[in-house]
C-alpha cells in the first residue's frame, strides 16, 4: 500500500515472495531511513523510487527483484 511511504522512519521493510504485482508506489522514495530492503520474488515492475537510492539500504538486485528498473542497485543473483 502507498501509506507506507508515511512510514518515514521505518528501518526494515520486508515484502519479498508475497506475490505483489504491479509497481512500488513512488512514496517508498520517502523511506530514506531504511536499512534492509527486500521486494524479490514478486512480480512487480517499473522502477525503483529513487529516494529509495539515497537510503541506507544496501540495495542488490536479488533483494529488490531483477525485473526492477533499479538506478542504484548492484547486480547480484540475477540471471544474465
């Protein structure tokens, strides 16, 4: 849901292989002060928000999912 972004000193965020569809409302750009990141195993698609980028979150692409459009992300457990 979108009130998640409200959420801004939210520190664990963990939605991983729930399958989600469709993409992660741009307010999630709003959690800057998330440390653990984990979208995977859902079939979102889009992008990343991009405040999420300015985050503490190590964000890999194995975490976030790789059919994610992800500016800041590092590739990993992806194939190809």
């Amino acid at each position: 849901p979108s009130e998640i972004g409200d959420l801004r000193f939210l520190r664990n965020l963990h939605l991983a292989n729930n399958d989600l569809t469709g993409t992660i409302p741009d307010g999630y750009g709003q959690l800057t002060k998330l440390e653990d990141l984990s979208f995977g195993g859902n079939s979102l698609g889009g992008s990343i928000p991009e405040g999420l980028c300015d985050s503490e979150v190590n964000m890999t692409t194995s975490k976030v999912g790789c059919d994610l459009e992800c500016s800041c992300c590092f590739a990993t457990g992806c194939p190809g």
